[in-house]
C-alpha cells in the first residue's frame, strides 16, 4: 500500500544545541555511570572486612571505611549499580503499563475506554508512593515474599513499588500526545483508507508519541534512584549486606557525631550527581526535542 502522508517522525532531525546546563548534565551522569558500571568491576568484593573500622579516605581506601571494616569505594559502586538497576528497571516497568493505557485513552478520548482508564490512574496518583509502600511492605514484610511459584524479593518489591508508582505520570504524558497525533491529517487518511486500528495505533502514532515518553522517562530515572535511596534509607527498600546508596546511608547515620563525616558525605554526593544529572541531561533532551517541533 502507497503511504499517504509521510510519518512526522521519519523527518531528519537537526542536531541539538546542547546549553551550558545540559553538558554539566552529561559530565555528571557519564561520572555516575562510571561509577556504577566500571567500578564494581574493579573493586572487589563489597561486603569482605578488607580495612580499619571507621578509616578515612587513604590510598588503600579512597572512599574509606565502614563500620564493619568494609570498603566504601567498593560499597559505594556496587550500590549505586544496584540503585541504577532498580531505577532503570523500575521506570522500564511503568513503561511496559503506562504507555498501552495512555495511546488506548488518548486514541478513545473522551469515550468510555478513555473515563475508565484515567478514573484508575487518578486512584492510583492519590496514593503517596511512600504510604503506598508503608502499606505494602507493612503486609508483605521486608524480606522475601512467596507468592505461589514465584518468589518476590526485596529488590524486585521496590521495583514494582516504584513502577506502580510512576504509572500515571507516564500514562498521561502519553494520553496527552496521542490525543494530539489523532488530530492529524495523516491519522484521518489512514482511516479512510480502511487501515486497522491496530495498525495504526501500534505502527503510526506510537512512534510518534514515544521521544516526549522516553524524555519524561529519563528524567524519572532519577527520580526513581532518589525514591529507591529514600526508601532503603528508611529500611524498607534493598535489605542489607546487598549494598544500596540509601541503606550505606542510613548505616552511616549513626557515626556521623564520631567524625566519620565520608561515610555519609560520599554516598550522599554519589545519589545528588545521579539526580542532578538524569534531570539536568532530561531536561536538555526535552528542550532540544520542542526546539525541533519548532522547526
């Protein structure tokens, strides 16, 4: 079949103008992914005693040591490679949800399909995230959870906590473009044509109304390493020895007035350069793609 009107989306793209901000974005994130993908595979094992309990920043030690003796530097990636994962794999997990029910309620706007959809999503945002995972985790408990078959752990329980959680942010992001794609010439001529809907939905419009998603999705990420550090800074989220940038911090908590001032700064410093940096580079991205639309 001919095509009728070219896909808005197949248009070359001018490259983007990266500002001053958008660059500090990128350093920040690329020392963060550094940190989380290369480190852990060369520092060894996080939870062996390899040092002094308590020892400052050394050669031995860069980020120094922990209460039980452990490295911090080894500690420091391994849990921020943790943090990564759940995040990604969080936000990956609202996704695979929320873009679905946001094209069927934007393509149904203002139907039945779109009332019942957004009626859901507007149950599930007046919940807090934290309260929601009090509630959860307060039924559930902290470690491992059997379900039948399968075996929730704690790490998979913060995934989905997270994912739920974001669901309706991402699915009104995507309501909101589809229900500006299905005003389009192009969406009308497929129609008269007699292509399925189907095809249109999953071929045409999605294409189109994924770089806002994705954009709003990389911004969220970290979002969700501040949510999934918070989270097991409380004891609900990643249960130690498995390290996360919250749980080494709620530890360090309690050496603070001793003098152990890296134990706390460090991880802290690593969970603000991977928000600033996701949101830096997020919001980068977003101007860059409006800056296009523009064009």
């Amino acid at each position: 079949m001919t095509r009728v009107l070219p896909r808005p989306w197949a248009v070359r793209l001018r490259p983007p103008r990266m500002s001053a901000l958008t660059w500090t974005g990128l350093v920040l994130l690329l020392l963060f992914l550094l940190l989380a993908l290369a480190g852990p595979l060369f520092t060894g094992d996080a939870t062996a005693r390899t040092g002094e309990t308590l020892a400052g920043p050394s050669a031995a030690h860069p980020f120094g040591t922990d209460h039980l003796q452990r490295d911090l530097f080894a500690r420091t990636a391994e849990g921020a490679r943790v943090s990564l994962l759940v995040a990604v794999a969080g936000v990956g997990f609202g996704l695979a949800v929320a873009v679905p029910a946001g094209l069927v309620a934007g393509y149904f706007g203002g139907r039945w399909p779109d009332d019942v959809i957004m009626r859901i999503l507007e149950a599930l945002q007046a919940l807090p995230l934290f309260v929601f995972a009090l509630f959860v985790i307060g039924i559930t408990g902290t470690g491992d959870t059997e379900l039948g078959f399968l075996t929730l752990t704690s790490t998979t329980k913060v995934v989905l906590l997270l994912g739920v959680g974001f669901i309706p942010y991402f699915a009104r992001v995507t309501r909101s473009a589809t229900l500006v794609e299905v005003q389009e010439d192009y969406v009308d001529a497929l129609r008269v044509v007699g292509v399925p809907r189907r095809r249109i939905i999953g071929g045409e419009i999605l294409p189109n109304v994924l770089p806002p998603v994705l954009v709003q999705a990389f911004l969220w990420i970290g979002v969700a390493i501040f949510a999934e550090s918070a989270l097991s800074f409380l004891g609900l989220g990643i249960q130690p020895p498995r390290p996360s940038l919250g749980n080494i911090l709620g530890d360090a908590t309690s050496y603070m007035l001793l003098g152990a001032w890296w134990y706390s700064i460090i991880p802290g410093l690593v969970i603000l350069i991977a928000t600033i940096g996701f949101n830096l580079l997020g919001d980068g991205l977003g101007d860059a793609l409006d800056a296009d639309a523009r064009h």
